[in-house]
C-alpha cells in the first residue's frame, strides 16, 4: 500500500496541531496514535 504525502505548510501545521491538541487532550495514547496514522499515514 502506498501512502500519499500531502504536502503542508508550517502554517497548516500549526493550526492541525493546535487543533488536535484542543480535540485529544482527554483522549488516550491508542486515540491519539490512531489520530496521526488517519492524519499522517
């Protein structure tokens, strides 16, 4: 299976981890680990 590299600026990223840091913060370390393979592959 290949993965496809979607290409973000710093600026995105910034947001997205902000974002999840707002959305995971009650979540447990499986739910966030399944969070960055869905995000990041």
């Amino acid at each position: 299976m290949t993965a496809v590299q979607e290409e973000r600026t710093t600026e995105e990223l910034k947001a997205l981890a902000e974002q999840a840091g707002r959305d995971l913060e009650d979540a447990s370390a499986l739910e966030i680990l399944q969070w960055a393979v869905d995000t990041f592959g």
